[in-house]
C-alpha cells in the first residue's frame, strides 16, 4: 500500500513542497532545489534508496546537507539518538563537502577523513561524535577493514559522482557496498548513458537486490535493451 502511495504521489506530482526545510539550514533553496530535498526526503520516507541526477554546479550537495540536518532536527526534537552520515566523494571533492557544511549547516560537526593511518583510524573510531564524516573513494577502499572493525550502521551513505562506483568489479564499487547505512543515496552530474550495467551497479548499491542478480538483469534487461532494441 505504502508503494502505490509512493507511486501515486510521482505520477501527480505531489512530491514538491511536502516536506518542511530545516529551520537552522543557512540558505534558501531554489525552487529545483526544494524539488530534489523533496525527493529525498520522500525517498528516505518509503525506505528507498535513490539518485539525484543533476548537471554540475546546480547544488546537488546542498539538497543532501539540508536532507541531514533535517534528520539531525526531527532527532533532537524526538529526543533519538542521531547516527553520522557517510559521503564519499572524489578526494578533490572532500574539502568542498566540509566547506559546504560549514556554509549551510554550521550547525552539523563535520570531518574529512585524512591524514596518516593511525590519523584516519582514530577518526573512523570516534566516528559517532560527528554528524557528517566524508571520505574519498581512494582512503575507503585502503580503510575498509577499519570500518568493518567498527561496524557502524550510518543514518546516510552518499555516493558523490556515482560514476565512480559505475563498473562492479572495482575496489571503489566493492568497498562502499560493504558499509552499513539505514538509507543510501548516489549523486551524479554524469548521465548514466554508456551501459546498462552501469546503472545496475549503482543501484546494487542504493538498493541491493531490487534490479537483481547480474547476470538476471542482463539476460532480462540488458541485453533485449541493448542489442535486441526492445523497446
């Protein structure tokens, strides 16, 4: 019932405008803006996990950090306790991310994950005293065991630049598949055109499972699409 709901609300167009924006967030959205928190949101809502496809430069970033500082919000209003968020990005991207919430949500601890081994690992260990912990994709495939030591579940793991978890069998694609996260998002400013199975990949890690097995999809989907043009 609740997937009609959610199925019935995309085809009306009844996402915009549902959810309220944080109080404490320092900006204003632009209308596309508060489109794509919307969707977000609505996403997280229904326990989905999605993409948010936009050109570069139009703030996808922003929508994310006023998607958690709404959770952080609704946690303390709820008296609950509040799980870090995980972005992992391009290491040129890191300081960007942490800049950003600095801008926009002051109010969030936020740390990039640096430095030495023994830097990176006592950061990781000390993760839950922050509310955004970003990363690149380079550290996280070298730390990964150092997650899994620790075993977080985070409230958010973003992807930023999808395009780099796009083919399956790299290290980049198999580490950030492997941290525990309660809803995960994939960010990308790249249109997902060159193959199929990239946009598989993707999704095996928003929502593992729903476009199944590899190979299912491929003699399901791929294929057919790709060489029989089945519409």
């Amino acid at each position: 019932e609740s997937y009609k709901n959610l199925i019935d609300d995309v085809y009306s167009r009844q996402i915009s405008e549902k959810f309220e924006l944080p109080k404490d967030l320092h900006a204003s959205l632009r209308e596309y803006q508060q489109v794509g928190y919307d969707w977000l949101r609505t996403l997280d809502e229904y326990g989905l996990g999605g993409i948010l496809a936009d050109d570069m430069g139009l703030g996808k970033t922003i929508q994310v950090l006023a998607v958690i500082q709404s959770y952080i919000e609704r946690s303390i209003t709820n008296n609950e306790k509040r799980n870090p968020t995980l972005v992992v990005c391009p290491s040129s991207l890191s300081l960007n991310w942490k800049e950003e919430a600095g801008k926009f949500t002051p109010d969030l601890k936020a740390v990039v994950i640096s430095g030495s081994l023994e830097d990176r690992t006592e950061i990781i260990k000390n993760i839950e005293n922050y509310d955004i912990a970003i990363t690149s994709y380079d550290l996280l495939k070298r730390d990964i065991d150092i997650y899994k030591q620790y075993n977080y579940t985070y409230r958010y793991i973003v992807a930023d630049e999808a395009q780099y978890i796009k083919n399956n069998n790299t290290k980049n694609a198999r580490a950030i598949k492997e941290i525990n996260a309660i809803t995960r998002y994939a960010l990308t400013g790249t249109p997902i055109e060159n193959s199929l199975s990239e946009l598989w990949s993707i999704f095996d890690f928003i929502m593992p499972g729903y476009l199944f097995s590899y190979n299912k999809f491929k003699t399901s989907y791929e294929t057919p699409i790709a060489k029989d043009e089945d519409k």
